[in-house]
C-alpha cells in the first residue's frame, strides 16, 4: 500500500494538487494523509493587549485547523469514494517543512504531492515558495509538485530528462514504473545537452534506460540548449502535451552544475506540467 502525504493550506491550489493524487494513483491502495500545519501569526498575536485574548487565539488555531481537514475529508469521502483509498487528517502547529519531514517517519510514507504556483513580482505565493523549500531538503521521498491550472485527466505522456551521465538502479525509478505500469503511457526520454557525443558509459545508460522502459513506447529526443535547461524541458514538456515531467536527484543536480541556474526552482515556478522528483536513496 503506499503511503501518499497531501499538505494543503485549504486553498484552490492545494485542492487541484489533492484531486490530482486522488485521480494520479485511482488504481493503487493507497492511504492519503491530509496535513495542515499551522504557524500562529506574530503579528495577529502581538496585536493583542491582554494575554487572556492572545491565548484564546492560539487555542482556536488547532480548532480550526482540524474542523477543515474534517470537511475535506469528508468530501472526498463523499465525492471520490474508492475501495482502494483512504484517509487520516493531520493538524500540527508549526513550520510546514518540519511537518512534512515528521510525517514522513511517523507514518513511513513515500510519496508527497502538493500544490506549487508562481511568483508574481517580487511576491512569493505561499505554496509556490514552500514547494521549492521541500524539493530542495526532502530527499527520501517522492514529490509531485502539481501547478495551480493543471486539469489531470490521464497520463498519456511522462518527460523524462537525462544526460545519460549516471546507471540507473530499477528502484530509483520504481515510483515513475509502478505509474507507467497501470497508465502505460508513452514515455519520452528526453536528452538536453551542449553537445550529444555520448561516451561509451553514456551509450550503456542509454540501454539500460531504455531497458527500464520497455514495457511502454519509448521515444529518445535530444535538444540543443538555446537558453536554459529548464526552459528547454518546460517547452518540450508543454509541445508534446506531457502529463508529467520526472526529474531524479541525480539529474537536476547535473542540470544545475551544467547551467548554474536553480533547474528545480525554475521548473517548479514556470512549468504547466506536474513535475515528479524522484527520492534520493544514496
């Protein structure tokens, strides 16, 4: 059974990201685990001048807290009945990224999926800028970070981006191969690169890539980078009307190296497409 967090601070973004994983992993048993971690407001509280208000306050966080998580669930309880899932509501007071990291050894999940939308101006949304803040320091878990106007219908077509540079082990890919197993979508392996004379080690992986694969129609393209890696993945993405873009550590720490430029960051801000990065076992 896997074990799927679902983080959402109750707002439209964090419901699209929540009926996406509902949908996403519709033929798995699953168990969703609904978080909202709260931070009281410095500001609401000092604006208090008797402590007895103040304290009433941090009282109702909880309060509220839970009291939405239940009427979430209940919706999808309601509305989204599968034999195969279930859920459990959690409400922790605190930081977000401290949340997530206890959730993820209190009840040994494995996969997380939240809503991320992009910056406008010199504004941070909140989920946006929270979602690049768990990309960049949950390594042990697989992350699908969904942007705010996806609709998810099907998964027809997964980019998968690779510089060939590294083997990959079948159980770095296991998160991305138990999807492909019951959506059997079109696989795009996607090689963005300066120059693209392979290596004898490069040409292994290209094989045992495409070994990993070939239960699902594969294609290989390459690209010549014009502006960015990112910016290159997001265009093709968007071209070949991908469901999902799979990034592993592995391959935007590269990118990152390559281009000097935040590949993670860029693609979580700007990219149409849902982007999944796989857990960093070594």
């Amino acid at each position: 059974m896997k074990r799927i967090l679902l983080p959402t601070d109750f707002s439209k973004n964090s419901w699209n990201a929540i009926l996406t994983a509902v949908k996403l992993y519709a033929w798995m048993e699953c168990k969703f685990y609904l978080l909202n971690a709260y931070e009281p407001s410095t500001q609401n509280i000092t604006g208090f001048k008797s402590s007895t208000r103040a304290g009433d306050v941090y009282k109702s966080l909880p309060e509220a807290s839970e009291k939405e998580l239940g009427k979430v669930k209940q919706y999808l309880d309601e509305n989204h009945f599968n034999p195969k899932h279930s859920f459990e509501t959690i409400s922790l007071s605190g930081d977000l990224l401290d949340a997530i990291h206890q959730c993820i050894s209190s009840y040994d999940l494995d996969t997380l999926v939240m809503g991320t939308k992009g910056s406008t101006g010199a504004k941070q949304i909140f989920m946006g800028s929270w979602t690049v803040k768990v990309l960049k320091n949950i390594k042990n878990c697989t992350i699908i970070a969904v942007p705010s106007s996806f609709d998810f219908q099907r998964l027809n077509s997964v980019v998968f981006p690779t510089e060939y540079t590294h083997f990959m082990p079948r159980y770095v890919l296991m998160p991305l191969l138990e999807l492909t197993q019951d959506w059997k979508p079109e696989i795009k392996i996607f090689h963005v690169a300066q120059e693209f004379m392979l290596s004898q080690e490069q040409k292994s992986n290209m094989k045992i890539l495409q070994k990993r694969f070939r239960d699902h129609p594969t294609t290989v393209n390459q690209v010549v980078i014009k502006t960015t890696v990112a910016e290159a993945i997001r265009n093709f993405a968007e071209e070949q009307r991908a469901d999902l873009i799979v990034l592993t550590n592995y391959s935007h720490d590269f990118f990152e190296k390559l281009t000097q430029e935040p590949v993670v960051k860029k693609v979580t801000f700007r990219t149409k497409v849902p982007l999944m990065v796989l857990p960093d076992f070594g």
